[in-house]
C-alpha cells in the first residue's frame, strides 16, 4: 500500500526528531522518494540513505517487517537478474548503541561485470513504531575485482567491507533523539 503524501510528511516530521551525525566528508543530496528521508554522498562514492517504511502494523513484530523488507528487497535481486540474490543478502550482526537496537545486513548486488556492496541497518522508532533502513553503499565496481568479496563481509580482509563497516559504526554510535 502506498503512502499518502499525507502520511509521508508525518513521517518526515518523525524522522527530524532523529539525530543523524555525518561524517564531514558527506554533501547531502535531494532525494527524490518521499520514504527517503536523507541522502548523502562523499567524494569516494559511498552513499548513505535513510528511508522510513512507516510504522508497523498492530500485531505485526520488528522481525516481521525486516523479514518483509528483506523478502522483497531479494524478490527485486531476482527479477533485476542479480548474481545470487540469496546468497548475496545476509545477515552480519546486531549492534545496540543504547538508544536503537540494530539488525545489520549486507547485501551484494552483481550483474553485468559489476558490483556494488551495501550494508542496511534495520531499527524502530520506539515511540512512534515507525521502522527504518538506513543503508551504506559504494560502487559500481568493475567485476570480478581482488577489492570486494561477495557473498561474505570480512572487513578484516574486504576493504570495502571495512570502509562500509567503519563508517556504519561511527554513524549507528551517534545516532540519537534530539
């Protein structure tokens, strides 16, 4: 069911209670889809989004809804012919920073010799049971490339993964309520 542009305002005026910090070398950009409710970039091409997915449904769990998001995120892999699209989107771990409890993914997008490597960070707004994705990305790479494993995520020895990783964590450690 869409969203009226009704309910996308209210969401937007949600989401301004959200403290994202960035870090310095990220321009936010406009965003084009009213469930985005911030886009940024960097000069090294890593592009961060947060989009809101609306509150959840009476009865229907964080779980639910990140399983749902993931169901159909994988459905569109499959039908965009990406490389592996059940392989490629798994998860990573949970990090808490005190305020928001994360679920963290990875997700590897291939086809056509190219690649791209996001990590999405599942949370919900407690007070107002809105359920949010916030991602990081960066690519397309030329592939198959020695700088980007698939299918797994090892910032030990994926510097993608590591340049993902660190920025993921600096972000998701300040996000807070204003």
């Amino acid at each position: 069911m869409e969203k009226t542009n009704d309910e996308n305002s209210i969401y937007k005026f949600h989401a301004s209670r959200l403290n994202f910090v960035l870090p310095e070398d990220f321009t936010i950009k406009e965003a084009n889809n009213p469930k985005v409710i911030c886009l940024a970039q960097n000069k090294a091409g890593v592009l961060f989004q947060v989009a809101c997915d609306g509150k959840l449904q009476i009865n229907e769990t964080f779980e639910e809804r990140m399983n749902k998001v993931i169901e159909k995120t994988v459905d569109y892999m499959k039908q965009s012919k990406y490389s592996h699209p059940d392989k490629n989107y798994y998860f990573v771990r949970d990090y808490s920073n005190g305020t928001f409890d994360f679920k963290i993914y990875a997700q590897d997008l291939v086809t056509n010799g190219r690649a791209v490597k996001m990590l999405n960070a599942f949370f919900l707004d407690g007070e107002y049971q809105e359920f949010y994705q916030l991602s990081l990305s960066v690519g397309p790479f030329p592939f198959p490339t020695k700088i980007l494993k698939v299918g797994v995520f090892s910032p030990a020895t994926d510097q993608i993964a590591n340049l993902l990783s660190s920025y993921l964590e600096k972000i998701l450690s300040d996000l807070k309520y204003k």
